[in-house]
C-alpha cells in the first residue's frame, strides 16, 4: 500500500508543502495517495540550488559518487517490494513486470557505480607541424553542470534511473520533473538520495506543471535537458537556447521475420507478443509493425493470433496478469479509435476485443492501410500490425517507411541478411535475433528522425553529462 502523502524533494530535502497533486491506482481509478505539487517559486528556487551546488558536485571525488550510488543499490534492494507495489498501483504495471523494472533500477544504479570512477581522458599528440614540437596535449572530461530531467509515465523508476544515476556519477546537479501521473516512483527514489550522502542542494525532485516546467527548458543556469516523452519534445528544443538537449521521443517499432527466421517458430511468437503487448503496448520501443515472409506468414499469423487471445487481462496485482490498465481512458479510447478506423479501411481483425474503461484487449490487425495512423503514429497501447512480404530488401524498405527510427527488430539465420539491415535500416539500434523491445541498461539508447537525439545507457548519457577539458603544456618536450 502507498502512504497517504508523499512529499517533493527540494535542494535534498523533503518538503511537505501540500497534498495538491491526485495519484490514482490506474485499475480501481480511485486515489491513491496524494502527493506535494509544486509551483513556478519553487522550481526557480530548486534551478538556483542546482546551480549553486555546481562547484560541491564537480568536487565530489569520483570513489564518493561510486559510493552514494552503492548505498542507492543496497536501499533499492531492501525496498525492492515496496518499489513493485508502488509501480503496480501508479502506473497500473502488473506486478510481475514492476518488479522486472526494479530490477532494471537497481542495474541501472549500479552500472553508474562502476562509471563513477571510470571517467576518464587521452593524451593528444601535437606534434604535427614544426611549431608544435615540444608541446603535450591531454584532457580530461569535467561535470557540464546543472540538469533538468523529463521523464513520462511508463517506466517512472527505469526511465528516472537512466537520468538521475549518470548525473550522480558525472557530478551533475539535477531538478527532476516526474510524470505527474507517475510521480511516487521517483519520490521514493528521492527519499533514498536524501539519504545517501550527496552534497548538499544537488538534486531536486518536483512534480509540477507542464507551464512550470517550462522554467527548466529556458533557464540559462541549465547546461543540460534531457526529455523522454512525446514529440513535445521538438518544441522544447526550440526553447532550451544555448543549453545542450537530450531527446527519446518515442517511434512505431518494427520486426522482420525473415524466412529462416534463424529460430523455432514458437520462440519467435512468444518473443513478438512480449514485445507488442509488454506494459500494454507502453513502451517507446513496442513491436507495432510485424512483416513477415510469405514462406512463414500462415503459421505465423495463426500461432500468433492464437497467442495473443490467450493474454489474461485484469487487475494488475494479480500474478497471472499479462494485460493491465492503459494510464487512463483517453489513452485507450484514442487506441480503440484508430483500430476502429484501420478496420473500417479495410484491415482484419486476427484478435482483440471491446474496450472496457482503460482496459483494453490485446489486438492484432492484418494488412493495416500505409496511411492509416494506426500504422505511421506511435500506437502506444497493446495492438500490432502484421502484413507479409516476399523480398528481404523490400521488407527493410518498409521498415524505414516511418517518420520514427528508435530500434528495429530482425528474426534471420542469414548472417548477410543481419548485417544487411544493420547496414540499411534507419534506426538507433537493430536487434537481430529478438524483438525492438530488447533493452539492457549499458548499451547505448536513442534513436533517429521523429525518435530523437542523444543516446542513453549510462556511459553514453555520462558523456553527454560531461564535457571535455583541455591542458596544453609548452616545452614538455
């Protein structure tokens, strides 16, 4: 169960300023816990601690970073069912896949621990031209500075953790706005910061406003925004100034099954229902286009059609539970609409049901039009299009047919075909032999066009968190 209230985290400390913000268990629709809002005063003030804690942060000796991030590990284990809970209830997450996200947090963390003393530079040789001889170049990478964090409501642990431990471990102060539907994750996360032995005033965490957060877009003591959420984020750009920007916007995942797949048909339905209705569908990188070869399309389409009726849907805290709550009804009503259109224009339905509130079945559709948004948008929900090509070339071809470019999946026992998409497909990240879905925590993530700009995975975010210092010494030599 959640407590009755939770605070904000300003400049490290907790502060019980109101209980203004409504937190509903996304199954009952009833409130939860409520949580502390702030406002436009209070984010100016946590920007000028951020700002302030700057020199304490750069200071803090790598081993000491290393050491809080440690401490967060141990506090995230010990609290890792509290955390699950929490997650099911907020975000409507079922309990077996909220606890696959805590685990997901304590990697994470732990990762920016190995990091934390691992930042390191390169010796340069000058001597490239007769005036330089003598002369000995290196550098090393120091703390951007103060950072603003974005984060959106389906991984309000993971999502968070891809943010806060990089900047922990670079030496970056940070204000962290949380989804304000998905706010207590993130809160408790601050609880065990505040705890850990930072400098102080080196992290806020403020649910707030769209409008309010619009203070951490624009303010110049900002060095760095980082956003994951909706192609909002475009706009946000184009108000962050001379400040560095992160984007993850998001995509409509695609997976080719080539005709050797290159695994047991089985494996491959199982791999591409976890992939399309994982979270219902709520991921930046859930398989929404399936192309499958004509030499597999029947038996694939019938096993999979089979599969994704059987997914149990209910109540989230049940362990049997594959399909949960979508974050509201207007999530699933605008997912039950674009179904409805692509049926009307000539798609069939394999599998899927009747909207009920925010619940809605798993879908599959066959043959979705190209121009439907079904098809070209972001779905975000539990439903997937499957349609059968005849040429590999040709299925990579539509795979890029997208505004989107987040990760791609390929199912192939042809080593050239692999390294044939990994060479065309216009993507972050092509998972060969798994679905798009597939993350691990270190490996660099982001994507290309509409999908965003940057990379996480916590060396790659640690990079764009530092910046490199230079020393020249004359007559070294």
């Amino acid at each position: 169960m959640l407590r009755k209230s939770y605070p904000y985290y300003l400049a490290g400390k907790p502060v019980a300023a109101n209980a203004d913000l409504e937190v509903l268990d996304k199954y009952t629709g009833e409130c939860a816990t409520r949580v502390a809002f702030a406002d436009a005063a209070t984010v100016r003030r946590a920007i000028a601690a951020a700002h302030d804690a700057r020199p304490a942060m750069a200071a803090f000796p790598p081993d000491a970073r290393r050491d809080v991030l440690e401490r967060c590990v141990a506090a995230f284990r010990e609290r890792s069912e509290e955390l699950a809970q929490a997650l099911c209830i907020e975000a409507g997450k079922p309990i077996r896949d909220a606890r696959g996200e805590v685990a997901r947090l304590v990697d994470t963390f732990r990762i920016a621990a190995g990091e934390a003393t691992r930042i390191g530079g390169e010796v340069l040789n000058l001597e490239i031209a007769p005036r330089a001889r003598g002369y000995r170049g290196m550098t090393r990478r120091v703390p951007i500075g103060a950072c603003a964090f974005i984060t959106p409501f389906n991984f309000p642990l993971n999502l968070v953790a891809h943010k806060v431990a990089p900047a922990i471990a670079a030496g970056c102060p940070f204000v962290l706005k949380p989804a304000p539907r998905t706010p207590v994750g993130a809160l408790i996360i601050g609880e065990v910061l505040a705890q850990a032995g930072l400098p102080e005033g080196a992290f806020s965490i403020l649910p707030c406003s769209n409008e309010d957060a619009g203070l951490l877009v624009e303010d110049e003591r900002i060095a760095l925004l980082s956003f994951t959420g909706s192609p909002l984020g475009w706009e946000l750009k184009a108000r962050a100034g001379r400040k560095k920007v992160t984007l993850e916007l998001g995509g409509n995942a695609a997976c080719v099954v080539d005709a050797d797949p290159g695994a047991p048909l089985a494996h491959v339905i199982e791999r591409l229902v976890f992939g399309a209705y994982y979270q219902s569908g709520q991921s930046c990188i859930s398989v929404q286009r399936i192309y499958a070869h004509a030499a597999v399309y029947d038996a694939l389409r019938d096993g999979l059609a089979a599969a994704v009726a059987a997914l149990r849907m209910g109540d989230p805290r049940d362990e049997r539970v594959f399909i949960g709550p979508m974050i509201d009804e207007a999530a699933a009503q605008r997912v039950e609409a674009w179904i409805a259109d692509a049926l009307a224009r000539g798609a069939r339905r394999l599998a899927g049901g009747p909207r009920q509130r925010q619940m809605l079945p798993a879908a599959l559709l066959e043959d979705v039009p190209h121009d439907c948004d079904l098809y070209r948008q972001e779905a975000f929900g539990p439903v997937a299009c499957l349609e059968r090509f005849e040429d590999f070339d040709e299925a990579l071809a539509r795979v890029n047919d997208s505004d989107f470019g987040l990760q791609a999946g390929v199912f192939t026992g042809s080593l050239a075909h692999a390294f044939r998409a990994w060479d065309r497909l216009e993507v972050g990240g092509v998972i060969v032999g798994d679905v798009p879905s597939f993350r691990v925590d270190n490996m660099p993530y982001g994507g290309v066009k509409r999908s965003g700009l940057g990379r996480e995975g916590v060396r790659y975010a640690i990079e764009d968190m530092t910046e490199p210092r230079l020393l020249v010494l004359a007559g070294a030599g």
